[in-house]
C-alpha cells in the first residue's frame, strides 16, 4: 500500500471507549427538586432540594459524572432501567446513537474556556438543560451564550409556569426568560421566549420537513406527533434574532408563524439551539423511587417524542467541531492510507473492535479488527469519519478521509 501515514490517535478516557461527540446534561439547577428526576443516572438519592439550596441530608436523586454501569456495555437490546433516571432512555438512545454522555452534578460548575475545569463547555458539543429550577448567575449565562456562540448545541427544555418545585420563587419559563433578557451578552439572542402559561395540546402540526430535515426526518425516524402534558408554549422575535423556527405548533397554529410554538429551533454564532415547551415529553417514567414520575417519552404520541429528541441532538451536535479532540494515546497504532479508497489497513494493534462514525457522529460501520487489520469501507460515501479502535483496556480515534 503506498502513502503510508502514521496518525496520532486519541486517548478515550474515564469508560475505555468514548464516541468523537460528547453530550452533558446538566444536573446543577435543581432539576431534581420535588417530583422532577431530570438526570440520566444516579446511584445515590441523598440530595435535599429547597429554596435554600442543595445538601447531602435527603432523598432526592444525586447524579454522578460518569453513568453506571458503562455505556460501553449498551446495545439495541438495553433497557431503559440500565441507568437509573428519568431521563435514562434518552441518554441510552444517544449512546446507541454513537455519543458519549455525562451528567453535571449538582455541586459542579458551568463555565466556558475554563482550563482547569474538566467538565468546561468546550470540552462538550451538546449541552441539555431539562427545566431548570435554580437562576442562572451572570457567568453562567455568559458561558453558555459563548459556548454556543463558538459551536456548541444548547437544548433547553421548559415547563408549565407555576411549576416552582424547590419554592424559590422561579420556575423554568421564567428562569430561561430571564437567561434570554437578562444577560450581558446580547438581548433575546435566539429570538425565543417562555409563555407563562399551562397547556396540554396533542398536536400533529409540524412545520415542513424542508424547514429542517435532520430534526423532521432524521437518522431516527419522521416523528408526526406531540403531546403536552401541562407545558408552555412559546412566541419568536424574528427581529431579534431571524433564524428563530417553529416546528412544532398547537393544532390550528399556522406552521409559518411565531406564535403557539411547542418545539423551535434557532442558531447564533456558530453554534445550534433547541427549545421544548414541556419536560414531561423526555420523561421516561422511570428514575427515582421517590418521585411520581410520567412516561412521556415512548409513551406519549405514539412514541413520536423519542425520534424527534434523538434527531434534535445529532440536529446540535453537527454545529461545529466543537467538542473533538485528538492527543496522542498510549498505545498508537498506524492506520492507512488516508485518504482511503477502498482499504484502511490497521498497523502494530491489539485492538479487538472498531467502530466508524460519521461527521455528526452516528455510527455507520463496526465489527471485529480481522486478523489482517483490513477494513472495508469501499461502500461509504466520501467524506470525513471517525474510526474507533476498541480493546478490553483502551480506546483509540482517528479522523479518517474516504475519498
């Protein structure tokens, strides 16, 4: 083979194997106040969550950075229950789905271009929030406004107003209204807001998949339905921001306008956003034992809620670049050529398995690494991937060019 080139793979660290996107949801805002569980795993319920603050004395879920058991262990057939919360199917999905997924705890920090923070934004391509119940401070706001400004994918998820579970006086729709207008980066930068109101419309009318096809009709499916259990709607300030888009509307809402809007999209920067109206929607009905919680997510319209919240983030993560990183790792294998034609030979491993990933980072090919170390991807598209090389104790990525 000519054009031989040794190319420095990356460490994928914390699981022993860890997809090119990352995902955090965040778990800092007291999303686990009263009968809310917004977290895709806890091993402990040990939080008290009050107007006060959050301590170590109650029974509230208390999230951990790294989910357990590993995703690493997740396949088509994992059930929602592997992790322990509400938002567990959801996080499960984004791992069949190639991504790597964490959680903010409660006592972490959201920041941007924080060096000695490891959980950073930079470090991330898609950021969730899921009803948050705490007020972002002024540098948190200014890092999230950054984080998407430079590429990163921001979902945020609101409630139905009078929705205040840990009684300080803020709720989800005021508190992201308060984000949007209240910041020192730039008024309603989305050209989103909040209705303070409580709906509960079951609706199939969708904005034309043209409007934005990854979200409408993407990798996991053409949802056609949503259902609001007690949530708020939202209007666009176009002016404010052009990009602003509704693509989910109450039935009898006009597709085109600003109004009466469950589900909307918009960017700034280089970066994506998405908004819902209702945190029943990703609601999986399982997490902790000691909240009521509600199956929204395959439960509701017809399981429609699920391909629309998985397509939402491969939708965010295919922002930027953000997020991607290549050091070098300890056991380095030579992968060649690249660009690749037909062949991509691997050199001097002992990796067992492979994956390649996209550029959004959905999964497109695996397998056992034959005992020649030749991969076929003759059959793919040209255009950048990712190749994942798997061992029992390490991890290793590469970009890889298939002409």
């Amino acid at each position: 083979m000519k054009g031989k080139f040794i190319l420095m793979l990356s460490v994928l660290v914390s699981l022993g194997w860890q997809a090119q996107v990352k995902v955090l949801f965040d778990a800092t805002k007291a999303e686990m106040a009263g009968n809310a569980d917004w977290v895709i795993d806890a091993d402990a319920h040990n939080l008290s969550v009050t107007s006060t603050g959050i301590t170590t004395n109650g029974t509230e879920s208390n999230p951990q950075r790294i989910p357990t058991p590993a995703q690493s262990g997740i396949t088509a057939a994992t059930s929602e229950t592997y992790w322990q919360g509400a938002l567990s199917n959801w996080g499960i999905d984004l791992v069949r789905q190639g991504y790597m997924v964490e959680t903010l705890p409660y006592n972490g920090n959201i920041t941007y271009g924080n060096s000695s923070n490891p959980q950073d934004l930079s470090n991330y391509k898609v950021f969730i929030v899921v009803e948050p119940n705490i007020r972002f401070s002024d540098s948190e706001k200014t890092a999230m406004l950054n984080f998407v400004a430079n590429g990163g994918g921001l979902f945020m998820v609101s409630d139905h107003t009078v929705s205040d579970r840990n009684n300080d006086g803020w709720d989800s729709p005021a508190i992201w209204n308060d984000f949007f207008t209240s910041n020192s980066v730039a008024n309603n930068p989305f050209g989103i807001s909040f209705n303070l109101n409580n709906v509960s419309p079951v609706s199939s009318n969708f904005a034309p998949v043209s409007f934005n096809p990854t979200i409408l009709a993407g990798p996991q499916g053409t949802p056609s339905q949503m259902k609001f259990s007690s949530g708020a709607t939202m209007t666009l300030n176009k002016s404010n921001n052009p990009s602003a888009q509704g693509l989910i509307f109450t039935t009898g809402s006009s597709t085109t306008g600003s109004t009466n809007v469950m589900f909307a999209t918009s960017t700034y920067g280089n970066g994506r956003i998405c908004a819902l109206g209702d945190s029943s929607v990703p609601d999986d009905g399982t997490g902790d034992p000691n909240d009521t919680l509600y199956n929204g997510y395959i439960g509701d319209a017809n399981g429609n809620h699920r391909p629309l919240l998985v397509n939402a983030v491969v939708w965010l993560a295919a922002s930027s670049s953000l997020g991607i990183h290549e050091p070098v790792t300890k056991q380095k294998a030579a992968v060649y050529p690249n660009p690749a034609k037909d062949y991509v030979y691997v050199e001097n491993t002992q990796f067992k398995t492979y994956k390649i990933l996209d550029e959004i980072g959905k999964t497109v090919g695996s397998g056992i690494l034959p005992d020649n170390g030749i991969i076929n991807v003759q059959n793919f598209p040209s255009g950048v991937y990712y190749l994942i090389l798997l061992s029992d104790k390490d991890s290793q990525s590469t970009k890889l060019i298939k002409k």
